[in-house]
C-alpha cells in the first residue's frame, strides 16, 4: 500500500536545493527517490544528464496494441527545492518534515514535492488498481526549476524523442485560492528582464566641492525611470500594448465567480488603496496586463545617516512582466530604444539585458475564444479534469490566468506544441520560497483523488 | 631652533583618528603633542573637555598694557584625522610620516596637521624674533573636526569667556588650486541634509503575483525624485531660491582672473559634459548656488543579477548645498511641504532630518558689498594677510567662495560673531581624506613665511 504521507516526508528529507552547489549530495538523493518511486509503481527510468541537474524521464505505456492509440499524458513536477534561509525562523527543521495538525511542514512540501507526490500517489493507485488502463504516461521531472530552469529548454530540444507521442501537460505547480475553490491555470504572465546602469564622472565625488557642476546620475536615473509610466500607471512605452490580446468577457466573468474581495487583498498586501490602470481591478490588472516594474534601485551612500558624495553610477533592475501575445525580445527592443531616445546627454548609459520568457495562454473548451484547432486530445484532457473537479470538489474549476512566470511552460509549448492543463494544490498560506512551509494534507488526498479519477477519465476518450 | 618639518613628523606619527573610538590613545597622545608644542613656545595651554575629545585652548597675550589694546588673533585647527583605511593602498604606512622629493606622506600631513604646523611654527618665530609683538594670539586646536565638529558649538557656547576680546580668526583649512595661485576663502556653502522613505506594501512582494495592483515605491520615489529639478537644472522646490544672495561682479571676475580650465575640470571629473544653470559656469555654480544632491538611492534588491521584488519600502538620501543667505531650517521646511504636496497618495512617507550647517560668507574689505559695518580689525587683518601674501607670493591671494561646507566657521560666526580669514595651503593632489596623504613642503615653507608675516603685519595695526 502506497502511503503518500510518509513517501513525502521521506522526499522532503532529502534537502534538494539546486542553488547551491553544496547540497549537490541531496539533490542526487531526491532525484534517486523520486526515480526509485516511479520504478517501483511500474515506470522504465532513465536519469537524462544536463549540464547541471539531470532531468527524472519515467515511461509507463499502456499495454500491448493501446500504447499506439492510448491518450499520452505527460506529467511534469520538479524534485528541487529553494535555499531554505533564513534558518532561525522555522519552527522546525526545514529537511525533517514534520506533521502537524492537518499540515506537513518543511522546505518543499508545497513547492513542488507535495503536489508532484499526489501525481505520483495517484498514478500508484490508478496502476494497480487497472493494470490495462488505456493511458500512456511519462514523467519528467526536472532540477532546476527554483533556479529558472535554465537547462530545460536545451534538454527538450536535444531529447524530443523521449517525449514524442504526448499529448499534453498534466501538472500542479500552482496554487488556489482557498481549500473550496479549485483552479486551473490558463494562462501565465511572460518576463522580460533588464538592468540600467547610468554613469557620469569617473569616480564618486564630494557634493561640497563638485555639487552644481555636474549631472548626477541618481538624479538622472530618476528622470528617465520616471518617463517610464504615464500619470494612470500605464506603462509608457510606444508599442508596448500593441500585442496584448483582448481579455474575453468570460475570463473577467470567471474572475468575478471566484468573488475575490478587494479590501481582503488589500489587508493582506498592507497597502492602503491599489493603483491601476482604469477599467482594471486588482485581480484583473494582475493577470491580463504587462507590467514594467522596478525591482531594484541602488546608487551612492546607502548606509546610516549622511554621506555628501555624488555618486559616479545609479542602477535600477526592472522586470517586464508580459501577456499574450508580446514577444519578450520585441519590447525589450522597443524599451531600450526608448530609454536611449530618453536618456541625458553626456551620461553613459549601459542596458544589460537578463532573462525572458514568453507568456502563456491556452483556452479551455468551449469558451468563446477557444482556438478552432485545438487538438481533440486537449479538449478532452481539460474534460476529463472539469469532470474530476466536480466529483471530488463539489463544483466545477475556475479557468484563470496567473500572474506570475513559468517559463518552462512556454519552453514546452514552443518547443514540444504541448499546451499544459495546471490543477492547483498550494493555498496562499503555504508560505512558498519562505520559512515554515508547508502543505495540507486535506487538499493533498482530494488531488490525489482528483488527479486519479482525471487520468482514468482521460484513459476513456 | 623649532624644525617645523621634524615637529610635523612626530605629530602626524600620533594616528588622531576621531571616527574610530581604538584610536583614543591617539588622539590624547595628539592633543598632548599641540598643547606640549604650544606651551614649549610660551603658550598656556588648557585642554577643555568636551562630550568627546577635548579642545586645547593656548592663549599668549601680549606682554603688559598691549594685552588690553593689542589685536587678538584665534588661530583655528583641528588635531583629529581621517581614518586611512583602505590600508593597502598606502605606499608607505599612514602613521609613519615620510618625506619622499617634496612632499611629507601621512594620514593628516595636509589635513590639517602640516597646516595647522605652519601656523604654530610662524608663530614660535615671530615670539621668538619679537617677544614684546604687540598681538594676543589664541590657539583653538579641536578633536572633532573629521567628525563634524559635533561637540564644537556647545564648546562655543559654554566657554565662550575663554575666547572673549577675539578679533577675527586666522586659519589654514582649505585648499588652493595650485602652488602659484594663494586662495583665501571667504565663503563656504551650508548644508541641510535629510532622508526620504516611500513604503506601500508591509513586506516585499512578488512582482508576478502582485505586480500591476499596487503602485511600487521604487517608481513612487523615482517620479518625486523627478520633479525636484527643472529640466535647465535648477531646483524645483517654490521659494528655493528667495535668500540667496546676488553675486557680485567682483566675485565673477575672481574667478575669471583665476583663470580655471573647464577642458581640464571635464577631465579630471571624468564627465563629457557640465550640467549648471542658464548663466553659471561650472566653478560659478559649484560656489554661488545652491543644490539639491541625491547622495544615495535603495530599494528592493540590489545583487547580482535580478530578483522580482515589488520592495516594501525605497529610499533617498539628499543634501542641500545652500549659500548665503539661506537658512537651512527654512529650506528643509519648505522641501518638506513641497515633497509632502507631491508625495503619490496612498503610500507612508517618512521624512528623516539629518544634519545642517550655516552658510559662510565674508567679504574682504574695499568689495563693492563689503557691509559698512565691517569691523576694522577684521579689515585690517585682510589687509595684512594680503600684504602678506603679495611679499612672500609675489602676487595679491583670490579671494574666492568654494562649494564645500565647514559648519564650525559658520558656528564661531553665530556664536562669538568672528569672521575667518582662511589662507589656503593644501593642493588638489594633496589626496585628503584618501590614500598617500602628503603636504607639499615648499607650500608649508612658504606658508609659515606668509603666516609670520601676516601677524607681524596685523601686530602694527
């Protein structure tokens, strides 16, 4: 009997943290777990190397004649965890996971070991229980999420025949409002990434002797920072809007259904009032537009009390966030065109670009804008889930767009054509990427179910 | 006979370092070192305690009835040093002076011990030469200088009886642009310094999830930053520029006859170009105008490559350069209305006061706005710091404002009502404050001659 509870805390031991190098013995141990675990319910494994973490390929075709006609799911987790700092504020070990109450604490429980755990305990169950089942499976589990995924893309280029014949994404690596509400995730917001460095004198300069002569190049990083929206808070760029696609009328609809309260997410941001760009809630504005958000600003003295210097550089880190469809490399472009059109003579100027990734959207079935050729084995997955949601959760999934990045969505729709049907298990209070993470064990055995009773709709289209 | 180079070398040897609460010892052995020099020259010598480092007062009054009608002179310096880190930058270690060609290397040869040397030296000669000189002369040698002068106007203020019957100040503390061109300074900017803090939401938070419904304080701060400047440069805040004093066209034509280089100002800067107002050359606006700096910028993340942070809090660190007339509680008040008028509505702003110091402006006697109420001695010590000069320089001093703050002259002029006669001494390439601090020999000679002279001069008045 395969019992989910006790296989997470045996995999949430292992502290599988990919950032750095010194748990390089612990990622080994989770991805040899993991690895262990889908052999032992039936799957072929195979550790494919890249140039850093190697990525968990399981295969479990259907038997005999079916594996040739058999729906192909592909289910993605990933077996590394964030740095678990700072230490002194978990309540218990962050890699001895710990039950309490109705919740497992410690680093990864939610993020991604608990969620992949339920696709796991799932597929246990499903292949023991129907040995025959139609329904070809693969897992591929990657190493390197927490740490931008970096060699995924380069993996599902050079290893696509590991993964032909699939279908579709079946995964959880995304949250849910609340323990009543289930959400899949339609859509994810793309990235654009860039640092601005503004210098003017060769060295920082005493303000007494040398203030009024020159530029200073904090002033002039403010000037040109403060270009960058218009006075409603959007984002002033030309172009920038131009490829953003229309929000449907049932996504708004859907929105609303989820009957989200303003003040509560005001209360729980601690912000007084929200600032967005008309005919926008929060919730909206969130994830059906691009942001272009300042994440880090630095220049001269930062310490205590005064310094008089005149500093020679000023730096500001900024993050677009991107919808469907913008191109992170074209507004990139646009935007540093501006900046340069924009920028004080006589400074100097660097632009370093960092990393993208593409926005992602698919539409379920049946909704207005669902594209006219959207393959049968899609539709028919998104079925097959709608159907498991309202067996087990008492009520149909909300389709909704998320705010954050995933690239390795896009990567896998840009570079396989999969699209990717995202059931979410983690609450906002399991306390992600921060101390005393954890997960609810109550919502963990309704995925189970959830994601059992979904593969086996999913065996019979 | 009293060798000036030697008594500098056992002087600078004390490492003085006020900042540095390790280098006490230092510091007493420094001040023991003045007051032994000072009474070795027939000075009586006390050293008044402070809330930190005592100030040593030497008074040497003329002999008999001159005392009650003789001028008195209160030579100013300070016995306190720089730290000199980074250490590994120095050619030969801080606090073991060194004469290489024509220059003494140390922490402190140029500020201000070599100078303050001078004066001393000249002064243990002419009482040598002329025991009966008809001139009181009062040392006042502080410890707190590189420190701001913290305890200096409570100094003043409590022991002002000390200093009574003072006529003016004498003193070597600021620079000349060459060892051809004497300065005097007569005016010094003042300062008003404060801090900025914008802050939304109560903690850090994600840009993806969250990034588009809240307005982040990085962008908050970078548009009000922006409008404290027009686009010609000049400060943006109403009444900024009310007290400020005209400039006279005796003082353009200082400068003009100093015959500055703006090819060679751009280049030590290391700036391309010069930023000043409509009307101000780059040496006019550094020591006519005032400022408004920013001396620093933070928030959100600020390492290595990008994190996507909407920061709960960023700020600014700003100082206002101010020259005559302005007063620096006035200005600061004025900025604060006019920041808390701008602030975005929503976010908490919090406006930290940090330090001020007075504007400084004398004017030498026979300018066009030389107050009528000029006192004579005052006028007469000029003339004889001038006459002075023009026998040991070969030419008559500039007498020029320079951009930088020394509050403590300021605070003798509210305090005891004594102006300063400021005889530069030390060169640009003197490194003050940085790495392989030296003091140019010829200049100290030069100096203690045109320091003798001086007071001789002022002794006939």
């Amino acid at each position: 009997m395969f019992d989910p509870i006790e296989k997470l805390k045996a995999y949430v031991a292992h502290a599988s943290v990919s950032a750095d190098p010194a748990f390089a013995p612990h990622m080994a141990g989770a991805r040899d777990f993991v690895g262990g675990l889908l052999s032992e319910i039936g799957f072929a494994v195979e550790y494919v190397p890249t140039a850093l973490h190697p990525v968990v390929v399981a295969k479990r075709p259907a038997r005999g004649e079916a594996a040739k006609t058999a729906p192909h799911v592909l289910i993605y987790g990933h077996y590394d965890v964030q740095p678990p700092d700072p230490l002194d504020l978990w309540e218990t070990p962050p890699f001895e996971p710990q039950v309490r109450g109705s919740r497992i604490y410690g680093r990864g429980t939610a993020d991604n070991k608990g969620p992949l755990m339920a696709h796991i305990a799932a597929v246990a169950r499903l292949v023991e229980a129907t040995p025959d089942l139609p329904l070809n499976l693969t897992f591929v589990v990657e190493g390197e999420e927490e740490i931008g995924s970096v060699n995924f893309k380069t993996f599902l280029r050079e290893h696509r025949d590991k993964l032909a014949g699939a279908d579709f994404i079946f995964m959880s690596d995304t949250g849910i409002p609340s323990p009543e509400q289930m959400v899949i995730t339609v859509g994810l917001r793309g990235i654009a990434s860039f640092e601005i460095a503004l210098t003017n004198a060769a060295m920082d300069l005493h303000s007494g002797g040398h203030g009024g002569a020159i530029l200073n190049p904090i002033q002039a990083l403010a000037e040109l920072c403060a270009t960058l929206h218009t006075p409603d808070g959007r984002v002033n760029v030309p172009g920038f809007y131009d490829e953003v696609c229309e929000v449907e009328d049932w996504e708004r609809e859907e929105l609303r259904a989820l009957d989200l309260n303003e003040a509560d997410y005001a209360k729980f941001l601690g912000v007084s009032q929200f600032y967005t760009p008309p005919g926008y809630s929060p919730f909206e504005a969130v994830r059906f537009l691009p942001t272009l958000e300042f994440n880090g600003i630095s220049g001269g003295y930062q310490g205590e009390g005064a310094k008089t210097v005149i500093p020679s550089v000023a730096r500001a880190k900024v993050t677009c966030r991107l919808v469907a469809k913008q191109n992170p490399a074209a507004i990139k472009a646009q935007i540093f065109k501006t900046l340069r059109e924009r920028a004080p003579a006589g400074l100097k100027m660097e632009l370093l670009s960092q990393h993208d990734a593409e926005p992602y959207l698919v539409v379920p079935p049946g909704r207005s804008n669902t594209p006219a050729d959207q393959s049968p084995r899609l539709a028919a997955g998104f079925r097959a889930v709608e159907a498991a949601v309202k067996e087990v959760w008492g009520g149909r999934p909300f389709y909704l767009r998320e705010g954050g990045s995933v690239g390795l969505i896009a990567d896998l729709k840009a570079e396989l054509g999969l699209d990717a049907i995202m059931l979410g298990l983690f609450l906002p209070e399991d306390n992600l990427h921060a101390p005393n993470e954890s997960f609810d064990l109550g919502i963990m055995q309704k995925g189970i179910t959830t994601i059992e009773t979904a593969l086996r709709n999913m065996a019979r289209t």
